[in-house]
C-alpha cells in the first residue's frame, strides 16, 4: 500500500509539473505576441505584463461571447499569470505598488483592437444594431440583467473595468450570456423589466431597479414562481 501511495504522490507532482510548464509555455507565446500600448515605460517588464493582464482580460470576454469555454479557462489562467507577474516586478512608491486598472476607454480601444484581429470581416462589416438583454452572473449566484443596442462585448467590457452592474462589488469573474438578441430597439425596456422578475434580479441580484416597465416585471416574476411550482 506504502508503494501504491507513493506512486499516486509521484503522478500527482509529475501531472502537476507539466500543467505548469505546459502554463508557463503558453503565457510565453502569449507574451511575445504582446506589445504595450506604452512601449517606452521606464519599467519595460512591468508595463508589458500589465498589458498582457489587460488583453487576456478582454479576450476571456470575447470568447465568453462565443461560449468557447475552454478558451474563457485558457486567457483566465494567463489573467491571473500576468498579475502575479506584475507585482514581482512592479515598482513600489510610499503607497505600495500600482494596482492592475483598466479604465473604459481604454477596455473599450483593447476590445476594439482585439476583434479587429480576430474577426476582421466582421469588424468592416456595418451590421445593425444588436438589440439584446444580457445577464451576468457572480460566483455567489447573485445576477445582474442589462440591456446594449450595440455588441454586448463592448458593454461587458464597460461594466468590468468601470465597476458596474455585477462588478461594482468588487467581483473579477463573472459568467455573462446573451439571453435574448435580435430585440426591436423599442422593446428593450419591456424585455429587460421581464428579465429582471424572471431572474428575481431586484430583490436577491445586482439590479437596483426593477426596470422601466413595471407590468413586464410582474410578468417575470409570475413565470418565475410558475416554474418553480412546476417543478415542485
């Protein structure tokens, strides 16, 4: 049994050790790839790190739009890599080190930049406007529901980097979806107040309001309790 044990510890270590360097392989490809908005900061290693925070940032909510999970998971682990890497070798001041912020605008230029890369057909093309309710939901369960006439992306984005909606609490990490897209520009308000009693988003999420139409709400939440009779 002595032997079996200490087999299971050696494959543990061992499968340990390749997930980090098969990490380490991938953030270094990502790195090289990575050029600083800044390219002449006095403090070269920690300016590219800490843009190399923001672009997997924004990736990861790109490929949240896609529900291309495992590569959500990929730009995640690179998220949390840049960080720890950042304050290795951040510059301290009197009050500690700079903490990793993205204001909107800038979120916004990155995301810019970023599609045009990786969807450069789409980016030329002038589509309509997306008109879609959205729904962010935090570790805790709590969720928030919001409405964009433009790419929802762009509209996560603001909301994570400018502390809103799920994120003014402090949450990192929040899953968000589309829940209805193609929605007539006049109708969002109808649709978003649904939502929100549907999803109980006033009362037990991040909604402080139950929305601009109170009849639609009502709705919601008469589904909502309709659902959960049904499957008492």
């Amino acid at each position: 049994m002595a032997v079996g044990f200490l087999q299971r510890w050696r494959d543990v270590r061992t499968k340990a050790a390749a997930e980090r360097a098969d990490l380490q392989r991938r953030f270094d490809a990502f790195l090289a790839e990575t050029e600083p908005f800044v390219p002449n900061s006095p403090h070269p290693k920690a300016a590219l790190y800490r843009h190399a925070w923001k672009r997997a940032a924004v990736l990861g909510i790109i490929y949240q739009r896609q529900s291309d999970l495992a590569r959500v998971a990929h730009y995640q682990q690179l998220e949390k890599l840049a960080g720890e890497q950042y304050f290795k070798v951040a510059p301290g001041t009197l009050y500690g080190k700079a903490p990793l912020r993205m204001g909107e605008k800038t979120g916004m230029r990155l995301l810019e930049i970023e599609m045009q890369r990786l969807f450069p057909t789409r980016a030329r093309q002038r589509a309509r406007p997306l008109s879609c309710i959205y729904i962010g939901t935090c570790d805790q369960g709590r969720v928030y529901v919001g409405q964009t006439v433009g790419a929802p992306e762009s509209r996560w984005v603001q909301h994570r980097f400018g502390g809103t909606g799920p994120f003014k609490n402090g949450e990192q990490y929040v899953k968000w979806e589309v829940i209805e897209g193609g929605i007539d520009p006049a109708k969002l308000d109808e649709r978003e107040s649904y939502y929100i009693g549907l999803y109980d988003a006033h009362k037990r999420g991040y909604n402080e309001t139950k929305g601009n139409n109170w009849r639609a709400y009502e709705h919601g939440v008469t589904d909502r309790a309709n659902s959960k009779s049904k499957t008492a």
